[in-house]
C-alpha cells in the first residue's frame, strides 16, 4: 500500500493491505491504529487466546501471522489503549462479519468467478437510455415462511435472486437499488448506520452470495446499484468509535462530532479516512461489480451538519470530488447518484468544470411539491397549480432522477397511495395519473417497492410487502398498470432520450389554473409524444393548440376500465384534430399519452 496516498487521503485500494488476507495455510491480519498501546489478536483459531501483533510499516500499523485460521473462522482485535482501556473491535477492513447480536469479524476469502463480461462492456452512455429503478429493501421485499433455521426468515442473497430477478424482468424495471448492505448492528437502522464497511451483512448470507446476485442480475439485462453512506458511522464502541483510543475516524468535539441521526460524523479532513472511504466505495464496485453508488445524505458533506447557515465544509466537499473522480477513473461505466436535499449548484457537474461529478442527482424538490399537489383537494389544486411546473424553472440545472423512495412511505409519511387527496375509491385514479406524469415528465425514475401495488401499509423493515392485496381487483389493476407504464417507458426513446436537453420537453399548456389540466410534449428524433393530465374531479372538455401535429394515436390512459377506471377503451372518443386544434374529452383524475405524427 501506498503510505503517502494513504495519509493524504488519494488511497483507494487499502483494503488490500488492511483486514485479514489469507495466503495458503497463513492468514496476515493488518489494522491502522497509531494511538494504541498494544494490540493482540483473538478468534476462534486461538480458542480467543490472545495473539500479540507487531507495529509494521511506520509504526502506526499493526500485524501478525496465524497458521491453520480457517474461512468463516471469527476473530477481534483486542486494542490497549491510553490510560488502561481495553476494548475488543471488530475489523474495520472485516471482508464478513457474524450476524448480529454478535459483532466479530470473519475470515472471509473470496473464491467467486464473475461471469458478466458481456454486460460490464456494454455500460455506461447512460444518460440518454431509460433508467427505471426498483429501490428495495432485501430483508423485507418477501421473507420465508416457517423457516426456523432462517433468522427473521431472510432469504439468502442467491435465493432472492431468483425470485426477484425474474419479477423486475415481468414488470420492467431496469435496475435495483438495494439500501446499505455493508454489516449494521440496529436493524431500524435500514444500514444507514454501519460499522462494517466492507462486509457484506450477514443477515442474507457471506459476501459470495451476494456477488452471485449482482452476477445473475447482469446476466438478466439488469444493473445494480448500491446506498453507500459516506458520512457517518454507528456509535458502537466496538467499531469505529474511539476505534485506537483516540478520535480515529470521527471528530474530537461533538457540535460537529454527533450527526442529526446520533451517530458518528467521518472526520473528512483526514487522509485516512477519506481512504478508508474511497476504498470501500471502490471495493464495493470492483470486487463485487456494482454498477453504481447512490450517496446518502450527500448535502451533509457539502454544508457542515448538512445546513447551509453554517457554510460549505470545504475538506469534505473536496473528499467527495476526488472520491468521485478517482472512482470513474478506476471503474469505468460505473453511475454516482446523489441523495442531496440542498440547492448547492453543480452537484452533477464535472469536477473539472468546477462540479462534485456525480452523475445524477435526485429531485427532491420534484418529489415535494408534487405529493404535495396531490394531498391537495381539486379545489386546492388550481391556487397550487404550479406546484407542477416550477420543476422544469430548474430542472436544466442538473441531470436528475425522479424519486418516490423508501423516505416518503416511514414514520408517519403515509405511502404514496394514501397521500392520495379524498377517501378510498378516488386515491386509486389519482395515483395512476401521477405516475404517468412521473414516466411522462424529463428525468429518470425510482419506485419504492409495494409503491407499485398501491400498498397502503407504511413500510416496516419488520415484514414483507403486502402482496396478499393483490387478490383485491383495485390493487390488481393498478399493479397491472404500472407494469404495462413501466413498459412503455422502457420502449419510448421520447421518455428518455433527450432527457437533458432542451429539445426533448416542450409545454404545449402550464395555464390552466381553473381547469387543472396540463400538456407537453416529450421528443427524441423521430419519437414524439403528447401528455395531457386532468387533475381535477371533473371531466374537462379541452382544445389544445398542436400546430402542425397530424394525428394523435393514444399510447395508454389512466382511466381505462381494464385498469380499474372509467373508460372503456372501445368506446372513447379519440381527439379530432381541425386546423392546428385538437379536442379532447378529459376524465377526472386522469393523464392520457399519444404518439404523435406530422
């Protein structure tokens, strides 16, 4: 390992050198803490006898050799510290780790052999294909039944696989987005709050498992993309925290030390710590192909304390440009996606052209106001109106994904069907309009899962989505509409193609404030699309100014009996078209989409 690159923070393959390496019948266990007084390893291999380790390097590294260790065999540091602490740590470059309660690390020596070549070359050019991701949760998207061996009835990572892959496929997703994988002690956590960041949790089996799902995956035509939380840490004093004696990883004070979560904030101005972290991100996409790194809470390493009042950090805002450059670097095709709750300018712009160099951004404020709209009663709506148009005053500012994500359906947020305006029977239309404005509308896509069977239960990692509701015909149809949306979606060059460019949105109507109906045009070559959206409770008779649009072809309504709505399809009136003005006959809560001619 590179010393120097090491302690300046240009490191990315650290993790090589620290955590325990095994060559043949010897196992060389490395850790980095220069504060302590002396470290001895313990595990299984030593009946947890203690094994002295030696300062190695500089001095600020510590090692030891073991015969005989074998693979899953666990094993702590046992680190002596000032003052005559002594505390066991698990290893914080552990490639696995016991399932907790436990908190030991594991020896774990990779034996798997991708198989996706095909796919790691065709990546990349991504910003003009479709993106339609399914955000997911692995312990509670389905669990096992009366599985007494199996904790909590997890599956294991390749046994998912086989369920979910094939459903993604059914109902046109492109890519998942799993939250944190990296091992975590508090199960309401979600991952958010790691202590091992570069073990695989051990909750759905060893890390191998997990590379066999990314693998099959690919093999399937789909991308797989990780949360990797690059800002803060568990406050379990058996990881990080305090790790040789001293604030190793975290700050010395707590006003910038302790996260708004109660966790521990990663001191960023250290080198080492940055190439604690940009070694993991790397890990995590070179040794078990990630295709991309959704960043957690990244307006928290722009600001201090993610708040603008006090100002851009600026060692933690320069971490995650060189983060982002190195990594692009090393693992070329690869998709940075910030979570960023801020209006910091430049988030998916170059680092060279003065930007952090993600790739995509999520819109945040897209998905804000227009929920909001949609809590409003039809009435409501026309004072609100812009609610829907304000996003495209911004939205050439950065390249973004449109996200209704796990944050949206927690703690008291009720799911995206129950924010739905009015009671039971008119939640239905109106969330099937709101997703085809969401497919309709420039940007990439994100769905929460149970979000696509209008599951009115907030999510709870506790248990699996509610896939009983679909013996009910509302929850059936809607599910059967998403599908055949997503569908659409994924074969319309219009909904993807120019999504950052001017030229592939145009408002046809953003002022009908009384009638609360919108239009605009999607474009990519010869791909042209027509949206109309009636958001209010009544059906709207409207003329439309289409120019020199020859005929319009209807691609999907919202409101078609088949999907539990009030059209029958057979007997619809089709637009007419005279002299550059097309009529309609809107339904309520309705959005409509054609292919376009000239």
């Amino acid at each position: 390992m590179d010393y120097y690159g090491f302690y300046t923070g240009t490191e990315f393959e650290a993790y090589k050198y620290l955590g325990a390496h095994c060559y043949g019948d010897v196992t060389v266990f490395r850790t980095f803490a220069p504060s302590a007084e002396r470290i001895s390893l313990i595990g299984e291999f030593s009946d947890w006898n203690e094994i002295p380790m030696y300062k190695v390097g500089d001095g600020n590294f510590w090692e030891c050799e073991v015969h005989g260790a074998k693979q899953y065999d666990m094993y702590k540091y046992r680190i002596y510290k000032r003052g005559g602490n002594v505390t066991d740590h698990c290893d914080p470059y552990g490639f696995y780790a016991e399932l907790r309660p436990g908190n030991a690390s594991k020896i774990f020596d990779s034996k798997y052999e991708f198989n996706d070549k095909k796919w790691l070359a065709s990546r990349g050019d991504f910003y003009n294909k479709p993106i339609n991701i399914y955000e997911l949760h692995f312990g509670s998207w389905k669990t096992k039944e009366d599985a007494e061996t199996i904790p909590d009835g997890w599956y294991k990572y390749d046994e998912l696989g086989e369920l979910l892959i094939p459903y993604l496929k059914e109902n046109g997703y492109n890519y998942v987005e799993i939250m944190p994988l990296n091992e975590y002690p508090c199960d309401e956590s979600w991952g958010y709050q790691g202590t091992g960041f570069f073990s695989a949790t051990a909750r759905y089996g060893d890390p191998d498992g997990l590379r066999k799902f990314v693998d099959e995956c690919h093999q399937n035509g789909i991308g797989v993309i990780l949360d990797f939380v690059p800002v803060h840490f568990a406050v379990d004093g058996y990881a990080l925290w305090n790790y040789d004696g001293t604030s190793l990883y975290e700050y010395p004070h707590s006003d910038v030390g302790r996260s708004e979560w109660g966790s521990c904030n990663f001191m960023h101005s250290r080198g080492e710590v940055r190439s604690f972290l940009q070694s993991a991100a790397f890990f995590w996409l070179s040794e078990f192909h990630m295709d991309g790194l959704r960043m957690d809470a990244v307006s928290n390493l722009i600001y201090w304390q993610g708040d603008p009042k006090r100002g851009v950090n600026g060692m933690t805002r320069d971490f995650i440009k060189n983060m982002n450059c190195g990594l692009k670097q090393r693992v070329p095709g690869i998709m940075l996606i910030a979570e960023d709750s801020s209006t910091y300018d430049g988030v998916t712009r170059a680092v060279f052209d003065g930007g952090l160099g993600f790739d995509f951004k999520w819109d945040l404020g897209w998905m804000n106001d227009t929920l909001d709209y949609f809590r409003l009663s039809p009435e409501q709506r026309k004072y609100n109106y812009h609610n829907l148009t304000f996003s495209m005053m911004y939205y050439y500012n950065e390249r973004y994904i449109l996200p209704l994500s796990h944050d949206e359906v927690v703690h008291g947020k009720a799911t995206i069907i129950q924010k739905m305006n009015g009671d039971y029977d008119v939640k239905f239309p109106q969330a099937r309009a709101l997703y085809l404005y969401m497919m309709a509308h420039p940007g990439k896509k994100l769905n929460f899962m149970g979000n696509e069977i209008a599951q009115f239960r907030e999510w709870d990692e506790k248990r699996e989505q509610d896939w009983d509701i679909l013996k009910y015909p509302n929850h059936d149809a809607f599910h059967k509409y998403i599908n055949e949306l997503n569908d659409i979606y994924l074969k319309t060059p219009a909904l993807y193609g120019d999504d950052f460019s001017n030229n592939g949105f145009c408002w046809l109507d953003c002022h009908s404030e009384e009638l609360c109906v919108y239009a605009f045009m999607r474009k990519c070559g010869e791909s042209n699309v027509l949206a109309v959206f009636n958001f209010s409770d009544k059906a709207v008779q409207y003329s439309l100014n289409v120019g020199d649009v020859k005929s319009l072809k209807e691609i999907i309504c919202s409101e078609e009996s088949r999907f539990g709505g009030c059209v029958d399809k057979k007997k619809n009136t089709k637009p007419v078209i005279e002299n550059g003005i097309a009529e309609f006959i809107l339904p309520p809560f309705s959005g409509q989409l054609f292919d376009v001619k000239y």
